[in-house]
C-alpha cells in the first residue's frame, strides 16, 4: 500500500477467521472484528449477509445452486438461533422435506418451523414461516441433527400445503425413502376437513416410488393429464450388452421415453462418460427396434407440443 494513501486497504477472506464459513455476528466480535469491519467485509462481497446476525462467506454463498443455498438458510437460522437437537424448536414442511433429502420442485427456500401454539410475539424474520399445529413428540425426529418433523408427518404437511404436481412430486419420493403409506392413509382419514386434504388423498391414490426423480414424477402425472395411453415405469429390457431400463415405456409399441434432467446423469459421473454410455445403450436398443421419446425440462410446459410427439410416435 501507498504510505501516503488515505484509504484503508481493501478487506479479503484473510481478515475473516480461519475455520468455518458461516458465523453469527458475536463469534466476528470475539474474533476481533468490529460492527464497522463486518460492515465493509459485506461491502467487499467478502461476507454475505444470510440473515439478521447470521454471515457467510461470499464465496461459499456464491458457488452453490438453489437447493444448497435454501439448505443453508437452515443451518443459518440454527446456528443463529443457536437451535439444536435438544432445543424445544422443529423444523417442519418444506425445511423438513429438504433436511430428509426429499425431492422439492418449486417451492419457497424460506425457513419452516412449527409451533404447538402461536408465538406472543414473532421475532423470528422475514425468512422464516411459522406454522401453528397440534404435534407430540412422536411426531419428531432429529436429522443432521436438528429436531425435525419425522418422515412421515413431514410428507403430510408438505402435501397439504401444495398445488398437487409439487406435492406428487414430494409423495413419491417420500414412499420411495421408506415413509409408511398406511401411516399417510391413515393421517389422512382422521384430517377430513383440513385444508389440502383433498391434495393429500389424491397424491397417496397416484403415488409411485419408484419414481427416481421430480421429472420423471412431473412427466408421468403429465401424461396421465393429457390422457395418454399409460406406460410402465422403470421398464426393463434384454440387449445383446445385457439389461437396460428406460424411465418409461409402451412395450407392445417398443417406444421408450426417457427424461432428461441434467442432475439424474451427471452428478456422479463425468459429462462425456455419462453421454457415451447413454449413445451406446440407445444404439443397441435401436437395433433391438425400440424407439425413443427424450424429454427436458421445458417439454414439461409445453403441453400441446408434448401430446404431439407422444401421439406421432405411437402412429
């Protein structure tokens, strides 16, 4: 630095403590920072301000996708709140779905918590939706250890409050992580009346685990909306290179329909692997006379066009 400048010099991720990435504002001021340091470290894009008293790296922030990030806004609220496995508060509704490891698609990333009663007073931020419904402790479990509605009522809760597709999509893959349907059907029965029950009895008479994503869940309950001839899920065939399975198929047509959602390939294999791999299986069921059907994402909201190509591959 110039000895003769009158500018402080710029704040870097040195100035922030050596462990962790995501600190409350009175772990910075026993670190040595003050309220005006932290200040410019926001300032600089060094910290990000994930909620009130709560801050993470820039960095960090900056490099995860949608579903880390409202992942993060969990842990924030715990570490800011100092909530833990022992604490009287639950998390609930989509923050549970999230802390399970369920499938969300399309909702909020806000911080669900719920209530026996209603709070005297909510101090809790804008990011955080409280619920206020009866629940005992049988309904709590701790994950990533935090104190969380059990699968089940976490399943429950989130169907209610969803447009059905969002809460298919949610139902699906709770029964494929193992939640109880006769435990569901049974929450059902006794909630006649509440909102979203309706949703609920629909979702448990069309849910199918085996469902391996939100795409594969959204395109089958697309396809039963716009009448199609229904095909087999998850149907396996023979090849000269041995079994495949295709997402969906309409056996005596020998048509296959496949989705394609970047996260169902390339999360745990490399780009050009996962693509060969892919080339080379369509090849030889080709030669075996299937035909395939590959849908994205946006196929999804494009009803007419997508009843379309259905109707022309099976004339």
């Amino acid at each position: 630095m110039d000895p003769t400048s009158t500018h402080p010099p710029a704040m870097t991720v040195s100035d922030l403590p050596v462990s962790g990435y995501l600190w409350r504002t009175d772990e910075l001021l026993r670190f040595g920072l003050n309220s005006r340091r932290i200040k410019k470290l926001v300032d600089s894009d060094v910290l990000y301000r994930l909620r009130h008293g709560c801050y993470v790296r820039s960095d960090k922030w900056s490099a995860l996708g949608p579903n880390r990030r409202a992942m993060e806004r969990i842990m924030a609220h715990a570490h800011g709140t100092l909530t833990s496995s022992t604490g009287g508060l639950v998390y609930s509704h989509l923050s549970a779905a999230r802390l399970h490891g369920l499938f969300v698609w399309g909702v909020d990333d806000k911080v669900h918590v719920l209530h026996a009663a209603r709070p005297s007073s909510d101090r809790s931020g804008k990011d955080v939706r409280g619920h206020t419904e009866t629940f005992t402790e049988d309904d709590v479990v701790v994950v990533r250890g935090l104190r969380a509605t059990t699968l089940e009522r976490t399943v429950f809760d989130c169907v209610r409050m969803l447009s059905y597709p969002k809460a298919l999509v949610i139902m699906d893959h709770g029964l494929r992580l193992g939640a109880n349907i006769s435990a569901l059907a049974d929450m059902a029965a006794v909630s006649a009346g509440k909102r979203g029950v309706r949703t609920l009895r629909k979702a448990l008479d069309n849910a199918d685990p085996r469902s391996e994503s939100a795409g594969e869940t959204l395109t089958r309950e697309l396809l039963q909306r716009l009448r199609i001839k229904p095909p087999q899920p998850q149907f396996e065939v023979q090849s000269r290179l041995g079994r495949h399975r295709m997402d969906f198929a309409w056996e005596e047509e020998k048509l296959a329909l496949e989705f394609d959602g970047r996260t169902k390939y390339f999360d745990y294999k490399s780009t050009d692997e996962v693509i060969f791999q892919e080339r080379r299986r369509e090849k030889v069921l080709m030669e075996e006379g299937w035909r395939f059907i590959r849908v994205e994402w946006k196929d999804l909201f494009n009803e007419r066009a997508f009843k379309e190509r259905i109707l022309r591959a099976f004339r």
